[in-house]
C-alpha cells in the first residue's frame, strides 16, 4: 500500500482578540446588546403560543357551474384548477346519488 504523506490542515486559527488599526478606531460605533426577550412559560415549563394579529382570509368559490369548468380548464400547475376539478366531481357525485334516491322512491 501507498504512503500517503501527511495533510496539512487548511484551517488556520485566528486570534480571538483583533487590534484595530488606528485609522479605524474613530469610526467605530458601540454596538448596543441584543435585547432579552421574556418568554411566557405555562406550569410545566414550556412556552406559550399566543397569535398574532388576527387577518381575515376570504375565500370566494365560484357559484355557477360554468366558471367552474373554465377554471378547471386552466393550467395543471395552478391550485384552482385542482379545486374547480373536485368540486365538479363533488357535484356530480351528489346528482348521481340524489338521483339513485329518487328511482328508489319510485
């Protein structure tokens, strides 16, 4: 087998502390700690979730049948499509079932 020789690393260890030249010295600014944030914790020690601001989300379906069916028509990479799909199917499956009720009825 191969010798291989040693790998020297190529990671070089800084000093922790760094001088700064005195050209730079007048232009630094302190930096102000980050502040501390109070967590509220329950009983057991965990944190408690609250919400925040509330927002209103409003979903709007189409209501008539052929908007529906334009929209499923549209790109297969866009979401409504997907949606207008299903509630076509959805739909479908309801007329179906509510014409078996009926034969039976009869």
């Amino acid at each position: 087998m191969p010798v291989t020789p040693e790998i020297k690393p190529s990671i070089q260890e800084r000093p922790k502390e760094f001088n700064v030249p005195k050209e730079l010295q007048s232009e630094l600014k302190a930096l102000e700690a980050t502040p501390q944030i109070k967590i509220q914790t329950d009983k057991e020690g965990q944190p408690v979730i609250t919400p925040q601001d509330s927002q209103s989300v409003k979903i709007q379906l189409p209501s008539d049948e052929k908007s529906l069916w334009q929209i499923a028509k549209r790109s297969i990479n866009d979401a409504i499509t997907w949606l207008a799909r299903f509630l076509i199917r959805k739909k479908d499956k309801e007329e179906k079932g509510e014409a078996l009720l009926q034969a039976g009825e009869d």
